[in-house]
C-alpha cells in the first residue's frame, strides 16, 4: 500500500529519519508532499529581514526530498512559502518534477507572508511551454535517479485533476494549455496573476468543475458558456462577465470593484439564478451600498455567506433585504472584517418583520460586540421560526498574520460577554446559542 504524509517541517522531519534506519528514508516513499512552513511565515512577518536566509532554507529543504523521492508518481504536490521569481529556477524544477511524476494535484502557494497579492511584476511565471516541449530526459541533471524513466512532460499534464497557482503569472496562453492538455483537469484557481485580461472557459469536452479566479487585477472579461461547471468563484475589479448555458452551476462566490456588487452583479449572473444553491458575496460598506439595490429572488438557494468589511457602526440590517430574497435558505453566514470598528451606545433597531420558514443555522464570525451585531442576531432569533442554531465566533475580527496581541484577545473576550448578555434570555428554547 503507498503511504500518504505531511512532511513536516525541516527539523521534525530530520529528528523522524534518525529514529530507525528503517523509518530513515520512509518519507521517500510517500504519495503526497506538502511543503508547509507557515510557522516560519509567522516568524517572517514578524520580522522581514528573516526572508532571504528563511527562503534559502526551504529551497534546500524541498530540493533535498524531491531529489531522493523515489516512488514512480505522486498525488499531490503543495508548495507554501513566500517566493517570487528570483526563486524561478527551482520553483520550474519543482514544477517539473511533479508533472514528471504525474500529479494529480499541485498547488503553488506563493503569498507574501500570508497576503493575498503581491506586486505581479515581481511573481513567479509559470512554465507552461517548458511542461509541453520537453521531454523527461532534459531533468536528468536535477533529478537523475528518475528522468531516464520518465515519458514526455505533455503525458504527464494529462493526469492533473487540480492546480492552484496563487502569486504566479500565468496569461491567457498558458490558461488554454492547461484545457488543452490536462483533459482530467476538475480544479482550477489562479491567486494574484498579473497577466490575464481575457478569460475564456468554453467547450462541452471539458471536465473542468471548479474554477477560482481571485485578484488578478489587469482582468477584464470572463466569459463562460457551453460548460459543466459546477462552482465559479471571482473576487476583483469590475469586469465584463459573461455567463451562458451552464446547467450544472449551482454555487457561484463573487466580488465585484469597490463595494463588491458594480457592474450590475446579478444581472450579469440572470441566466443561472434560479438554479444557485450557494451563493457567496464579498461586500464593502454594507450600510454605504446594500440601500440601493433591488435584490432579485433565489428560490433554490440553500446556503448565503457574506464576506463584509465594514467600517465604524455599519448597519448590518440592511442585509435582511437579500435575505427575504431566499425563501428556501437553509443556512446564513455572516464573516465581518472590520477596517476601523467602533461602538456606540443605541437601542437596538428592527427590520420589518419576515418569516423564513426553513433557515436553522446562523453564523456570525468576527463579531464585535457592536450593537449592529446584536440586532441582526436577533432579527434572526426573531423571524427564523426553524431555526435550531445561531453561532457567534469573535475571532478574526480584524485580518491578520502576527499573532493575537493582548489587546485583540480582550476585545474577542467583551465581545463574548456581550453576547452571551444579549442573546442568551431572548432566544427560543429550542435555539441553541454558541459563543466561540
């Protein structure tokens, strides 16, 4: 049976191979490699001047396992570090290491310490030429103990059933590599990418299901017809989005420009509305923007998470709006990311009252302990007449990497008590209330 592990860090790792000559080398075997050091991201984004001496030990670190690993082929490859394109020639060895091994997964995880995007001028580029021109033989100086046995690197594209490329450039040509010679390809999302303009996903031959396309800020039209798509995500400027014949898109998560809905968001989404089971918005300035929009009805929507940054004292009962547009809503997620919270004494407000006959689950993250976060708790607690559980999570109110200051952590802890004295004596008896 093939073994699947999470390497683990440099240190552990070598502490693992010196317990027993039989254990010394089983890692080489393993069916899945993560390269994972987010203890040391921590460390650099605590302290910047770490990176340089931090990124030559990782390059040394993956350099060392993928030039012992011995097994024929490998699942999953992960690659999570701070790097950019000074790194390019081991992050191509690596690349190519994997589609030599005929991966199913590979992820590369290349955010500056825990951001979302880096400058696109200093990413990696993908080497999406080298993958279909070469032939195994041409790695024999980096990895010989298996380039002699290796077909060309086109064959090996043609296993991969996901890629995640987060701060690595990859344009419209290399988009249509990866459909053209991965025909198993499922998963795909691309982080941060600063040469895409045009995106074009078409062709009923497509196995593709899933495609993320986040931060790419040179973007400017998708297009998407005559596909089985499953999921679509987009988070970023404003674009042309072109959405046709997708019978099986049910789940959509989507950003648009400043506040999150420009460029008339859901008309742009009319052709599969009425087929969406899960819906995610990411939306800016709740109170400033939600007033003005007309929210078109979901009937089959079952799941709506909003991803909020707010600022001050939002009001966040003008998203009961959106919500009455759901009738069949099974399930609320709110995740607020305060820019500048603030908290100001005032009665607690109501919106127009609504049943919602089959939402149970409620779930409020980064709560602040701001009266505008009580009042949507119970404006839910009020009209929900289902509803079995409502969740409140303090943490991450404010999106971070460093770790939690004592400052943070009494703000969570009086967000909590805050809670638990509002909402304890009103809910139902049936409502079970869960403070994080």
């Amino acid at each position: 049976m093939r073994k699947r592990a999470r390497l683990a860090e440099p240190k552990g790792a070598a502490v693992t191979s010196n317990l027993s000559r039989r254990w010394r080398y089983l890692w080489t075997h393993v069916a899945a490699l993560d390269f994972d050091a987010n203890d040391t991201l921590d460390r650099i984004a605590a302290d910047a001047k770490l990176r340089s001496s931090e990124r030559a030990k990782y390059i040394n670190w993956v350099n060392r396992v993928v030039r012992q690993h011995v097994e024929p082929t490998l699942d999953a490859v992960r690659i999570c570090f701070d790097l950019d394109k000074s790194s390019k020639c081991a992050i191509d060895n690596w690349v190519k290491f994997a589609i030599a091994k005929r991966v199913q997964r590979l992820e590369l995880d290349l955010l500056e310490n825990g951001e979302t995007l880096r400058q696109p001028m200093r990413n990696y580029t993908f080497p999406y030429k080298q993958l279909i021109q070469s032939k195994g033989s041409s790695l024999k100086n980096v990895y010989s103990n298996f380039a002699r046995t290796q077909p060309c690197m086109s064959t090996g594209l043609k296993c991969l059933k996901a890629l995640s490329l987060k701060c690595v450039n990859v344009n419209e040509e290399a988009l249509q590599c990866f459909l053209s010679n991965c025909p198993v390809l499922q998963y795909l999302t691309i982080h941060g990418s600063g040469d895409l303009v045009h995106v074009k996903i078409s062709g009923l031959s497509l196995m593709l299901k899933y495609l993320e396309i986040v931060f790419c800020l040179g973007i400017e039209t998708i297009e998407i017809s005559n596909v089985n798509l499953v999921s679509f995500s987009y988070l970023g400027p404003g674009i042309n989005l072109i959405i046709n014949n997708v019978p099986m898109l049910d789940e959509i998560s989507i950003g648009e420009g400043y506040s999150g809905l420009e460029n008339n968001v859901f008309g742009q989404l009319s052709c599969c509305l009425y087929q969406l089971e899960v819906l995610t918005l990411d939306i800016y300035r709740p109170e400033e923007n939600i007033k003005i929009f007309a929210f078109p009805q979901l009937p089959k929507l079952k799941q709506l998470i909003l991803k909020v940054g707010a600022w001050d004292d939002d009001s966040l009962l003008e998203f009961t709006s959106l919500i009455k547009a759901c009738p069949n809503l099974n399930r609320f997620v709110l995740q607020l990311i305060w820019m500048s919270p603030s908290k100001r004494r005032r009665k607690v407000r109501q919106a127009a009252k609504c049943a919602h006959e089959f939402l149970k689950l409620v779930e409020i993250v980064g709560d602040y302990g701001r009266t505008s976060d009580i009042e949507l708790a119970m404006y839910f607690i009020e009209n929900a007449i289902a509803l079995q559980k409502i969740v409140i999570d303090p943490r991450n109110q404010i999106l971070e990497r460093s770790p939690v200051g004592t400052d943070q952590i009494k703000k969570e802890e009086s967000a909590r008590r805050r809670a638990k004295q509002q909402l304890e004596a009103k809910k139902p008896p049936g409502v079970q209330l869960i403070i994080l």
